[in-house]
C-alpha cells in the first residue's frame, strides 16, 4: 500500500502545478461582472484565492514533511509571480494563500514576504467587516454577504491571523483568532447532530439552508488541529474545540459511507460522494490523534477512505470526484447536490494532505515495529 501511496502522490503534485495555474474563467466572469475594476486590477485575482490557498497549504505541509527543495521552489515560483502581478484587495477568500506566505516568509526569514503578510493580518484584525458579536463577516471578493458566518472562514482567514499572532508574537492577534473559532462554533455547530452548518445569518437569524454540507465540516476538522497546533491556547478555548472536534468526529464516523467516502450533504445518502471533503475530513482525524487531539480509535475512520481516494486519482494526477467552488444554499439543500464536480487546486492539495498524514501514521507504526 505505501508504495501505491508514493505513486499517486507523486502524480497528484505532477498535476499540481497545470490546475495551480488553471483560469476559472466562471469566477473572472462573474467578477467582471459584478466588480467596476480595470482588468489589471481584476487580474490580481485570477490565481489568488481560496482555492490555491488551500492548494499552496499542501505543498507547505509537503516541503514540511519531506525538506525536497523542488516543493519550496514551487512556492517561491508562486509567490514571486503573484508579487509581480500585485496582491487583490483583501477579504475572507483573498486571505488563504497568506498562511503559506507567511510560513515561507519565516522559514526564509524573507521580510519582502512577510510584509504584505503583515498588512493583511493587520487589515483582517482592525479594518475587515464584522457581524453582530464581532464576528469576522464572510466577505469574498465578489459578494458581502453582511452579517454571516461561514465555517470556511476559519480555515481561509483565522488560521492566517493565529499564524502572524504566534510570528509576530502578537497577543491580539491570537486572541482573536480564538475568539472567532468560539464565536463561530456557538453559531455553526449543531449541538444535536454535532455536525456544523454552512452559515448562519444574523440578518434572518436562521442557518439558511440548514445543510450539514461536507467540505464546509471538513475545514472544521481541519482548522481546529490545525489552530491548537499553532498557537498556545487559553486552557478552556482548547478544550471546548477539542471536544467540538470529537463530537464532529463521532459524528461522522456514523454516516461515513459503505465505500469508505463522505457525502456531500452528509446527512443526505441520495447526495453524491465527494473526494474533498473526504480527503479533509480523513486528514482532519489523522492530524488530531498525531496531535494528541483524539483518540486512536479513528485511525481506523480516517484510513477507510484510503482505497476509495486512491482509485480517484488518475493516472495524470488529478483527483477526480471533486465538487466546485460552493456558494451558500440559502434555500434549499438540494443547491449542494447541483454543485459540478471540476478538478480544483483544493481537491489536490487536501488529497496530498491525507496521504502525507497517512504516511506519517505507516512511520510511527514501522518505528513501532
């Protein structure tokens, strides 16, 4: 199985790079219509978003884990691109690939790098929009959405402000961080199912469509290990999020799918299997028990999704089974079942997320041996 693993791995970061750079002409479109902006200023957008955000993140936790300087090389190539090309202004989506810059820039010890770093994670702290109860408003770079959360915002925009918090040593900073992942746990987690909703809206006070959707819980998997790792924590903030996240965890180990996959509305077996939210949710699990978060009785949660995942990569590296970029389903459920499914740099990136996890988990089995 290792050597399975090795194979599509490498083939997952070969086709990296093309889909990195990919246009998503649906989204420059919706821009140019929506946004007033000279196409200069548009074009500051077109490979900055959450969704190379995320992709980047991968490839930080690969260099991290394997030190090849091919994986640093392709970040640097990134970065010195888009510093050329010019950074969009900043909001909940445009945040994410600053995580990774920012992780770059300390590892350089590159000021070039950290400084825009450290304008946006001042921007985010004192300038970006916020909800009742100071909650950081899901702005994105076409839509204001006043006045809701979102759980994506955790991973694209509070993990970026813990991480300036922790490099900066900037008490505010982490002290935000933390207060928004309590903020929108009070909102977003279920306390019934334990699962999140999408988004909650203080305009209408309601959770919209009330959809449990995959990929949104799957950043809450993810983010909480993620946020505890990072940054020291209040005693009492880190065992609140350590308990969210096993409620989450039980959770979903009960409507994980015979094939080993999570649905897109988890909740919903008529809603298709979706590989990005199963490649997060089984490297969430994954990062929580190496970080001592959970128990190891998930291990075996986390690694049912293996074969599946690994049959879902072609032989050109691309993850298939992956849904697109989700807006929220303000209506009805059914939205996140019409969702296309399109290879995306997110859908590679938490695919090399969870088999780098997992090779860690072989690692520690073999040191045990």
């Amino acid at each position: 199985m290792l050597q399975e693993v090795d194979k599509k791995l490498q083939q997952l970061i070969g086709a990296f790079s093309e889909i990195l750079y990919e246009d998503d002409e649906i989204f420059m479109e919706n821009m140019r219509r929506k946004k007033n902006l000279p196409e200069e200023e548009l074009q500051k957008y077109a490979h900055w978003e959450w969704t190379q955000g995320v992709g980047l993140y991968g490839i930080w936790k690969l260099f991290a884990a394997s030190g090849e300087k091919k994986y640093l090389e392709m970040l640097t190539r990134y970065y010195d691109r888009q510093l050329q090309v010019g950074f969009p202004q900043c909001n909940v989506n445009t945040a994410a690939p600053y995580l990774t810059l920012s992780y770059l820039a300390e590892y350089l010890q590159s000021e070039t790098y950290l400084q825009p770093c450290r304008e946006a994670a001042e921007w985010i702290m004192y300038e970006m929009p916020r909800t009742s109860e100071g909650g950081i408003q899901h702005m994105t770079s076409d839509d204001v959405n006043e006045q809701e959360l979102w759980d994506d915002t955790l991973v694209m925009t509070v993990l970026f402000l813990a991480n300036m918090g922790r490099i900066l040593d900037r008490e505010d900073y982490r002290n935000e961080a933390q207060y928004q992942f309590l903020l929108h746990m009070k909102y977003l987690q279920d306390p019934v199912s334990g699962f999140w909703y999408h988004g909650w809206t203080f305009l209408e006070r309601n959770h919209f469509a009330g959809a449990f959707w995959g990929r949104g819980n799957c950043w809450i998997t993810i983010a909480i290990p993620e946020l505890l790792d990072s940054i020291t924590c209040s005693e009492p903030v880190a065992r609140i999020l350590q308990e969210a996240l096993r409620n989450q965890v039980e959770a979903l180990a009960g409507y994980q799918s015979d094939s080993g996959m999570w649905h897109t509305l988890l909740d919903d077996p008529e809603s298709y299997e979706e590989a990005s939210a199963t490649c997060g949710f089984a490297y969430g699990i994954l990062r929580g028990v190496h970080c001592g978060l959970l128990e190891e009785k998930w291990l075996g949660t986390a690694e049912r999704a293996l074969k599946p995942v690994l049959s879902l990569i072609s032989e050109e590296g691309v993850l298939g089974q992956v849904s697109y970029g989700t807006p929220m389903g303000r209506e009805n459920r059914d939205f996140y079942k019409e969702i296309p499914l399109k290879p995306m740099p997110y859908g590679q990136a938490l695919a090399i997320l969870f088999l780098v996890e997992w090779k860690k988990l072989r690692a520690d089995d073999e040191v045990t041996e």
